[in-house]
C-alpha cells in the first residue's frame, strides 16, 4: 500500500526526495500522505468526490485571509489530488487536553473560540448565493425528515425511557421556529479533535484542518463537536472571546445529543459499524 502511494506521490513530484511517509486513510472522503513532515497529498477517495475538493479549495481561500491560525494553503492542485504544506501541531485530544494545567485548558478553549469568532463574523451576506451550504441539516423541513427517518430505523431498537428522550429532545427542537431562526454564518463543520492542531507548549491553536463539509449554516453546528469532544465546561471557557455563546448554546446542546441518534441512524442505513463506534472516546 505504501509502495502505491510512493507511485502517485512521484508521478505529482519526480524531484522529491522521500525520506518518510505517513498515510491516513480513516477519512471518508480523501486518503493522505505526509511526506518528510513538510507536504501533505491529499487523495480523493473516489471521483465523485471531486465536486467536494472543489468546493473546500474555494472555500479556504474565501476564509483564510480573515482567521488569525493557519489552514491548509494549497500549492498544487489536479483533478484527484491537492498538496499543501504540513501544519505542525499535536491533534487536540481530550486525553491530551485532560493532561494540561488549568490554566492551559482555559487558554486553548480561548484559541478554539477566537477561531470561531473570526470564522463565525466573517461577513458572508454578499455570497449567500455563491458561497455552499453546509452538508449538515440546519432547516426545520431537513429535521422533520430525519425525524421520521430515525421514528422508522432507530426506535424499532430503542427502550421505552431512550424512545422518551428522543421524543422530548426532537419534539422539543424541531417543533419550534425560533430554533431555526438563526442568522447565517460560515461554519467549519466537522470540528472533531483531530482538526484542531495544538502547541501545549506555546499554549495555543496553530491551524485547522479539513473544510471539506464547510458552508453557510448555524454557527452552534460548531460549537456541538466541541461540547461532545471536551464536555460543556471547556465550551463555557469560550464565553469571554466568543461573545454571543449565550445565544447559540442552546441549539448546540441540542445537536451535540441529536448527533448520537443521527450516527446510529447511518450505521443502520448504511450497514457500516463505524458509525456506531464513531463517539467513543468523547468527553
């Protein structure tokens, strides 16, 4: 496998000289290959998947100019592939926040909100029509489907109490307007550990991964992974560099639940198991 990606890699390089090489092939979309620490190829997994590269290419270069860490910033692109330089940084795990002084914790949870003031504030009304929307269900009409694609799939498995708590948490959500009465933003989407690189050194967020399902949609998308990953205290720590917390809580409260019932209806529509491994490990 290795050899195969050697192959690629020196049809895209001739010249590079490749000393080591790291491949990661978990993602859903792209296979990637980090060479020498200092160039990441990125393979899509499969044609199809070219519109998404496509789409992420376009957004990093509409956000990088208006966030103070790094992203990825692409040097060369073809029809399957992107390479960028590689960001240094340790993955954001809790394991790795859990180990790190108070006073560490609180100055990473102000990186991680400060990234999403500037991404959240970025003024995107002059490209609503041009600028994607994010993949993630952010409509009422969107939740009541998935509403009735989880009554159908997911509670022919659940207990009486756990059908009670789904009831009370998507009858309560989806049956109110003002919960999708949000004002648009550009939201990263996907904000798992593993996309926030950290330096517990210097305490701070270097960069940010993976926009791959980015777009125009509810800013508390963003703020859920993070109540799932690190828990809700880490989340409050935001509050004094992310102004409008209060507001947007609620709905990521909402989804950072809302996400368990969504996982187990994917294993079971798509018969892959990874789905119902995917929250292991979270706060």
């Amino acid at each position: 496998m290795t050899t195969d990606f050697k192959t690629r890699i020196q049809e895209i390089r001739p010249d590079l000289d490749i000393e080591t090489l790291e491949i990661n092939q978990d993602g859903l979309v792209n296979d990637v290959a980090i060479v020498n620490n200092a160039l990441v190829f990125r393979f899509i997994k499969q044609a199809s998947y070219k519109r998404i590269l496509d789409i992420e290419l376009q957004l990093l270069a509409f956000i990088a100019p208006h966030i103070s860490v790094a992203v990825p910033a692409p040097i060369e692109r073809g029809d399957t592939y992107v390479v960028y330089p590689y960001l240094h940084g340790r993955p954001l795990l809790n394991p790795l926040l859990k180990q790190q002084p108070r006073a560490c914790q609180h100055k990473l949870a102000f990186g991680v909100g400060e990234f999403l003031r500037e991404l959240h504030n970025i003024d995107v009304h002059a490209q609503l029509d041009t600028l994607p929307k994010t993949l993630a269900p952010v409509t009422q009409d969107r939740w009541q489907a998935l509403r009735m694609r989880i009554e159908k799939t997911v509670y022919p498995l659940l207990m009486p109490h756990q059908k009670l708590w789904a009831d009370q948490l998507l009858n309560t959500f989806i049956d109110d307007p003002k919960n999708f009465a949000y004002a648009p933003a550009l939201i990263h989407g996907d904000l798992a550990p593993y996309h926030l690189l950290v330096n517990c050194d210097k305490t701070r967020l270097m960069g940010v991964l993976d926009f791959g399902v980015a777009g125009v949609g509810d800013p508390a998308i963003d703020i859920a992974p993070l109540i799932n990953s690190y828990g809700l205290p880490f989340v409050e720590k935001m509050a004094a560099v992310y102004p409008n917390l209060a507001t947007v809580l609620p709905r990521a409260k909402f989804y950072a639940q809302a996400i368990e019932l969504q996982w187990a209806l994917l294993g079971l529509e798509t018969g892959e198991p990874f789905w119902f491994t995917a929250h292991l490990g979270r706060a």
